[in-house]
C-alpha cells in the first residue's frame, strides 16, 4: 500500500485550527451543562463527604466544583479533535487526549481563580471599622495566582511535548519541543495579564465562558504556526 503524502505546513495549520475551534465550539456546549451540573448537584455530593468546605482559593466549593467539570468536558472535545489531526503524525496520540484534558482543566481552573481574586477590598479594624485595601495590599495573592495559572501552562507545555517527543518516529529536535513550551507558557502569561486588567477581581462564569470564547481563536491560531514549524 502506497504510504500517505505527508501534510503541508499550510495543511497542517489550517486542519489544527479547524479541529481546535471545533472542539471548543462542542466543548462549551457540554462544557456548560457540566459546570452548571457541578455547581447545582456535584457540588452537594462534594461538601457532604468533606472533599470541599470553604472553597478553593476565591471560588467557593459550588463554583470550584462546576468550573472543574466544565473545564474537564472543554477539554476533553478540544483533545479529541486535536487527536484527530495528531493521529497521523503519532504513534501514540491517544496520550494527547489525557495530558490535554487535565493541563487545560488545570488552565481553566487557575483563570476562573484569578478573575475572582479581588484587587480591591476591605479589612476590618481592631476597633472594628473598616479600611479599604488597594492592589499593593492584594500583590501577593495576585502574584500568586497567576504563577499558578502560568505554571499551569508550562506543565501542559511539557507533557504535550512529551508525547509529540515519544510518539514521533525520528525525534523531534529539542529546539522545535522547547519552542512548542515557549509558545504555551507566553500565551498562558498573556491570559494571566488580560484577566488582571479585564476583570479586576470582578469575575464571573459568564464572563469567563466568553474570555475563553475568544481566546480560543487566537491560541489555536498561534500553537498551529509552532506545530507547522516543528515539522513532524
């Protein structure tokens, strides 16, 4: 049998961006009805057999939950259609599908934590009035969750390259797999500084849905120009 012609770099792109865009697009639609089902019933569950009490981070345990179930079924499309284009350039593509569903739940997860971390606020007073605190009093859990948010990304960046590394058959040189972490960790950052100055600590899962909306044309834009460059 004839081996299949490989794919142009024009090819490639195009079809990554297709498939990124289209698993998004049939991601959100479950992906709502997973958060709203997480947040509504899950959540229930969650804080009954103690695995949630006072929250995660700025999100309480209803929201935490459904952000991690809508995060998770996003991702979940998304990997699925990336896996379909990866499957004829991989041994292994399957392993894309995991990495990909937890990296970008993670992602998901540490974006809705920092839109809802406030910038500005109130302390209460030894006397028991109060006094507005600004963003230098709020630095430190500002700073923190977006390096959470941005090790996020790193960590997706790494395990993808991992299984594009192992599922090539000639390896792919180190210098395209540092690239491909390089873009993912830029682009994470980018999120992580728009979501300070976009939501200033006022976020909300309508908000965030439609963040992620129109974030999703400009990373699947940017990791199809890194892939085609890789030249598997």
């Amino acid at each position: 049998m004839q081996k299949q012609r490989a794919w142009s770099a024009v090819g490639l792109w195009w079809r990554w961006v297709l498939a990124t865009l289209v698993g998004a697009a049939i991601g959100n639609m479950f992906g709502i009805a997973a958060c709203l089902a997480g947040m509504y019933y899950v959540s229930d569950l969650v804080v009954k057999v103690g695995l949630c009490t006072t929250g995660v981070g700025s999100l309480n345990c209803p929201v935490s939950v459904g952000i991690i179930m809508g995060s998770l079924a996003v991702s979940i499309f998304v990997g699925l259609m990336q896996y379909l284009v990866l499957r004829k350039l991989l041994k292994t593509p399957a392993w894309w599908i995991l990495v990909s569903s937890l990296g970008w739940t993670w992602v998901g997860f540490a974006a809705t934590s920092l839109a809802y971390t406030p910038q500005f606020g109130f302390t209460i007073n030894l006397d028991g009035s109060f006094s507005e605190t600004n963003i230098v009093a709020r630095l430190p859990s500002l700073t923190a969750n977006s390096l959470w948010l941005v090790f996020a990304g790193v960590l997706l960046g790494i395990l993808q390259c991992l299984v594009i590394w192992n599922g090539t058959e000639r390896k792919a040189p180190k210098r395209s797999l540092f690239w491909w972490i390089l873009v993912n960790t830029v682009l994470v950052a980018f999120m992580a500084i728009a979501i300070l100055a976009v939501f200033r600590g006022k976020g909300s899962l309508y908000g965030i849905l439609w963040f992620f909306i129109e974030f999703t044309p400009f990373y699947a834009t940017i990791t199809a120009a890194t892939l085609a460059k890789m030249k598997l």
